[in-house]
C-alpha cells in the first residue's frame, strides 16, 4: 500500500516537473518568434553645399589691363603747310602759285582785281642782285624788280558763272601777256587760274593755293 503511494507521488512529480518544462520551453519559443531586431537607421551624411563664387571679383592691382594695338599703317595727321585759319569769300589775300615759285597778292581796285608779285623763291641773278624785269617788251620797265611787278590786271566777278574774268596775266619769265580768268574752289582755299591764248583756243589751267603771306627770311 504505501510503495503504492511513493510510485503515485513519484508520477506526479515527474508529470508536474515536465509540465513546466513544456510550459517554460513554450514560452522561451514564442519569445524567441516575437522579439525582432529592430536595426537603428543609418543616419544620412551631410553633404556640404557647393559655395557661390563672389560675383563682383576684385581685379588684382597689378594685373595689367589689355593695351589696343596701334594699327602702323594708319597714316599721322599732318595739318597742311600755310593754310589760313579762315578764307575770304574772294580772291584777295595771297597765294602761291603752282610751281611754288612765286607768291602773288590779289586786291580789289574799285570793281576789278589785279595781282602782284610779292615773293619770289630764287630772287638773285648770278652776281647775288635781285631779279630785274628783263624780258619785257618796254625796254623802260626792264631794270624794275621782279617782286612788286603787277602780273594779274582787271579780273572782273561774274556772279551768274561764279568766275573771275575778262583779266590779263603777264609771264616775266616770258615776257608775253596772256587772256585771264580764275575760279575759286576748295572751300575758297584754291583758285584755278587760267591762261588763254588767242581766242580761247589754246588755254592752260594750274592750281593757286592760298597762303598766310611773305615768308620770314
């Protein structure tokens, strides 16, 4: 009867201890299911945002600033020998003739102009004495000076034409007296002076360029 007892106890004790086993080992199991592992996030890195270059840049002071090439073939403006700082609307003043040999001054004598001789570039014969009016047909006016010999006589202005005309222009160089007429042009800087032979069938025009006056010696 009591190994009967010891046997029972026995039994229920390995049942109850097996019961909490189970029971244990059920537990520890849906622990195990439940529990996850919970990863911390990684933190993003920050990026550094691209910096804005200064807009208004400060040229370094001894930079040197670019130099415009000076084109060599672009000829120096040279103003142009004697001219006058402002003409007159006729031919009176002075100007130099063509060959740049003599300089004549026109004047008005009422409603005419005449010209004369006033400088002459190569003024001395041979023996050093100035140049005399040796090739004019009056014999009486051959030992007069060259410079202050009347060369242009009665021009008269035509206004419709615009010409200077109607005049006689004497050569000492030749001795002969031709027809004359002039024109001004250029702005009143020039004058055309024309020489006529006969009856305007033989005639030679050269350019007079106005001058300040005498030059110094």
């Amino acid at each position: 009867m009591k190994l009967k007892i010891i046997l029972l106890a026995a039994v229920f004790a390995v049942s109850g201890a097996f019961a909490q086993t189970s029971k244990q080992a059920a537990t520890d199991k849906a622990d195990t299911k439940t529990s996850t592992i919970v990863k911390k996030p990684t933190q993003a890195k920050q990026s550094t945002p691209p910096q804005k270059q200064p807009t208004n840049a400060v040229t370094p002071s001894n930079q040197k600033k670019p130099v415009t090439p000076v084109n060599p073939n672009k000829p120096a403006v040279v103003p142009p020998a004697n001219k006058p700082v402002a003409a007159t609307a006729d031919i009176t003043g002075y100007w130099l003739t063509a060959n740049r040999s003599n300089i004549v001054q026109f004047y008005r004598n009422g409603d005419s102009y005449n010209g004369k001789i006033v400088w002459v570039r190569n003024n001395k014969d041979k023996k050093g004495r100035p140049l005399t009016d040796v090739n004019n047909p009056d014999k009486s006016k051959r030992n007069n000076p060259i410079v202050g010999t009347v060369m242009v006589t009665n021009l008269k202005y035509n206004a419709k034409t615009k010409t200077y005309e109607g005049g006689k222009a004497y050569l000492p160089q030749t001795g002969k007296t031709f027809g004359c007429k002039a024109k001004l042009t250029g702005n009143n800087n020039a004058l055309q002076v024309t020489a006529m032979a006969g009856l305007s069938m033989m005639s030679k025009t050269l350019t007079w360029t106005r001058t300040t006056g005498v030059p110094s010696k």
